[in-house]
C-alpha cells in the first residue's frame, strides 16, 4: 500500500479540451445549505482558488448559466461559510450538468466528461475503502503474528497491484477524454514509466500546453533518467544530527545498497519497514548497506521513528517533506520508494519490498 499519496484527495487540476461552443448550465443542490447562502463557481490558480462566478441558493437549490470557452475546462463548485465546506469538481462542457454537494460524497452527473470522471472515481473509492479497511485491519490487530502479519502483507500489495491496474486500463480507456486526461495527470506518477509514455502520446493536441500534462511528462522524464540500468544521481543532505553527507559515500562502501524513500509519518513505510530491517540483519555481512532517505519536516518525529523502528542504518534528509532535493532527482512522489543500486553505481532494481527485495537480494548475493 504504498501508493499513499494516491488514495488521499481527486480532482486539484485544471484541464481542457476542444468542445463546440454552446451553453451550459449547473444546476445543484448542498447538504445542510439554507436558502440565501453563497455557492461560488471556481478555478484553481497557483495561488489558490479564484472565483469566476456566485449564486444565491433559493429553494434549496442554486444554478450557474453560462457559454464556454472554446475549450472545456474544469473547475470548482463549492460553498463555504465558517468552517464548513463543500466541493466537486465539475467539467464545464456544453449541456445540463448536475451537482450535489455534500461533506462527504460531492457527485456530478450530465455531460460526457462528468459522467466519465463520477464513474471513474466511484470505482475508485471503492478501490481505496477495500485497501484502507485491511491496512487498518492489519495496524490495528495486536493479536497477529508476525507470519500472520507478512501474509496479510502480501494479500494487501496484491490487492494494490489489482488496484492500479484496473485504475491504469480506465484511465487508458478514456484518455481522448478531458476527464481522462485530467485522471492520467492525477494518476500518472504512480504508473510504471513504461505505461505512461504511451499514454501521453495519444493526449488529444488540445493538451499539448497544458500545466499538468507539461508536469507529467517532466515527471516521467526525470524518472527515465533514473531508470533501472542508470547510473544514480548524487546529492548531499543532514543525518539526524546536522551532519553534511553524500549518498555517493554509502554506494561505496557497500556490494549493493538500497536508497530507502520513507517518513516517520507514513503508515505504509512503518508497515513495511519490518521487512527492510530483516533484510539488513540477513544480508548485512555480505555486503547489503541501507540508506534511508526521509521525507520528513520534524527531525523529533524522525529520530523517534528512528528509534521505534529500529533502524541502524544511515538516515539523511534535508526535513523538506515532498520536496525532498532528493526525492526530486529520482521522480518521487508516493512513499515507500526504493532503489537499489550497485558498488560501481548502476541501478539495479526500484521500488522493491516485501518479498521482492528478499528476492532480489538472494539472487544477487548467492
């Protein structure tokens, strides 16, 4: 379960795509909303959300009348007044589109791209309840065994494997789509970099200035050079106590080290790291190093975990969070990564775990 940043949030980009020009109208109710409250029509802007339109809801219900651009475009419908607020992310496309905003399941319906992307998401919700309830089965359950708890281990990254893929054949069926698109920038990074590029080449030419798309492909370039086969890229950060050091001193030292991309405040790295430290303590005399590289912003928190976790292996980081120097280099953007990599420098396998590092490890160190 990996994947942690891909089950958290849907919907933060703007997209567009070539439509005929003609009126739309959003028609919409709010859970909890009384008549005279303010519904606002938004984009999102790298600053923020900036509104573009407002409606008074009247009888319980509220509507937005307008002619698109010559593209179609996503944005925002929501309502907020004190702490409440409410969302959906809407395609603004010619036709009846309806919204139904709620604090806990917003849904769209109408037009082709919202009722591509509501279907989409339903789907995988359902993806990402099934893999939160075992992973909460398997934190939670004091009484397991460590046998018990690598077994449901396995269950788990089976379902997520199962997860993705069936995520990557929706998004690949409906990619000459805006809502399709919008899902690839979404979903891209968490997609081998092999499946991506196919994906991007047939991204309608509406696309081809689009923010999100121009990022997915810098993304997908930046991992292309740290493929397996590649050399490792270098770079310098803080052990837990302030101390400059290379990651190029540790690939030295070792046969084979592994460049473990984790945080203290990431549940799936917790879960996982069992299984790192078995691996060091099996293979450590021949040669087996570890680096961890954190993503973390609190460095109490990190050498708590540190402690907690047992791990004696080098820790270094620059407490950037996501943006980690480090884990720009390598395209990270989900957590637990890692790479393995050569004495001579060359990677040899990513994003290893469970038995798949002790695989890996045995076949290299036979």
């Amino acid at each position: 379960m990996k994947k942690i940043v891909l089950f958290a949030a849907a919907g933060l980009m703007s997209l567009a795509a070539c439509q005929e020009k003609a009126g739309y109208i959003i028609k919409g109710t709010a859970e909890g909303v009384a008549d005279g409250d303010t519904v606002f029509l938004q984009k999102q802007t790298e600053e923020g959300f900036e509104a573009l339109d407002s409606v008074v809801v009247k009888n319980g219900t509220f509507e937005f009348k307008g002619t698109p651009d010559s593209v179609a475009v996503s944005r925002f419908v929501t309502y907020m007044k004190g702490d409440a607020r409410m969302a959906a992310m809407v395609f603004v496309e010619k036709g009846n589109i309806q919204v139904n905003l709620s604090p806990m399941e917003s849904r769209i319906s109408g037009t082709p791209n919202n009722d591509t992307y509501q279907k989409f998401m339903d789907e995988y919700q359902k993806i990402g309840k099934e893999m939160n309830d075992m992973y909460q089965k398997i934190k939670g359950d004091t009484l397991l065994t460590e046998v018990q708890r690598d077994s449901l281990m396995e269950v788990l990254d089976k379902k997520e494997t199962e997860g993705m893929d069936r995520i990557y054949q929706l998004v690949s069926e409906n990619i000459g789509s805006a809502a399709g698109v919008h899902l690839l920038t979404m979903f891209g990074s968490s997609f081998e970099v092999e499946k991506v590029q196919p994906l991007l080449e047939k991204i309608p030419a509406a696309f081809a200035n689009n923010e999100e798309v121009k990022a997915l492909k810098e993304h997908v370039e930046t991992v292309a050079k740290t493929a397996v086969g590649k050399k490792f890229i270098d770079f310098t950060l803080n052990t837990p106590e302030g101390k400059p050091v290379k990651l190029s001193d540790f690939i030295a030292a070792n046969n084979y080290t592994l460049i473990d991309f984790w945080a203290s405040w990431c549940g799936p790295c917790r879960m996982e790291m069992p299984n790192v430290v078995a691996a060091y303590a099996k293979y450590k005399a021949k040669g087996f190093g570890i680096v961890g590289v954190s993503l973390d912003n609190d460095v109490e928190s990190w050498k708590k975990a540190i402690k907690d976790l047992n791990i004696t292996w080098p820790q270094m980081s620059d407490l950037k969070g996501w943006q980690c120097e480090g884990a720009a280099l390598y395209g990270v953007r989900a957590i637990p990564a890692t790479l393995l990599v050569s004495k001579d420098g060359t990677i040899v396998a990513r994003d290893l775990r469970g038995e798949d590092l002790e695989a890996k490890l045995a076949e290299l160190m036979k």
